[in-house]
C-alpha cells in the first residue's frame, strides 16, 4: 500500500518526466491536459482530498461534456490518480 507521500511523489516525478519528455506520436493538447491534471491532483493531495472528493470532480468534469485531446490527456490523469489511490487504500 502506498501512502499520501508516496501518490504525489509519483505523481510529481510523472510530471517531471511529460514535462521535460518529447514524444513525436504524442498529442501536444493531450500531453498539456495530462499534465494539468497532475498539478492539479498534486495540489489536491496535498489539501488531503479524500477518493471520493477525486471521484466526485471527475464526474463533474464529465458532466460539462467538453470535449477534445486537451479534455481526455486531463481526464485520463485524473483516471490514474483515482486507481492509484483505490490500489494504496489512500482517502477512503
């Protein structure tokens, strides 16, 4: 089981590599919105965001029904942390 520490630990060395890390088959817009959605899972944690506070944004980011590769990079991040912190048993 991983700790709070530990989720944002990995969560900040992910960012590090998307922000320092080129791939060509990469979508810029996706790679943008992944990396917003780390910083913004970062800050959370970091407030102690419970899982179901995660759980709660990610379906009110749905809700709005925007679309396109920034949308599903931030939403596919925030997918991520979610499993990550259900796996560590973190915020439940």
């Amino acid at each position: 089981m991983k700790t709070r520490n530990e989720i944002v630990k990995d969560l900040e060395d992910k960012l590090f590599l998307l922000r320092f890390t080129t791939v060509d088959e990469v979508d810029w817009d996706v790679k943008f919105g992944q990396i917003s959605a780390l910083e913004f899972c970062i800050d959370k944690h970091k407030e102690e965001w419970t899982l179901e506070q995660f759980k709660e944004h990610l379906d009110e980011y749905k809700l709005q029904g925007k679309y396109g590769d920034y949308i599903d990079g931030f939403v596919s991040a925030l997918r991520r942390n979610i499993k990550d912190m259900e796996r560590g048993g973190i915020g439940i």
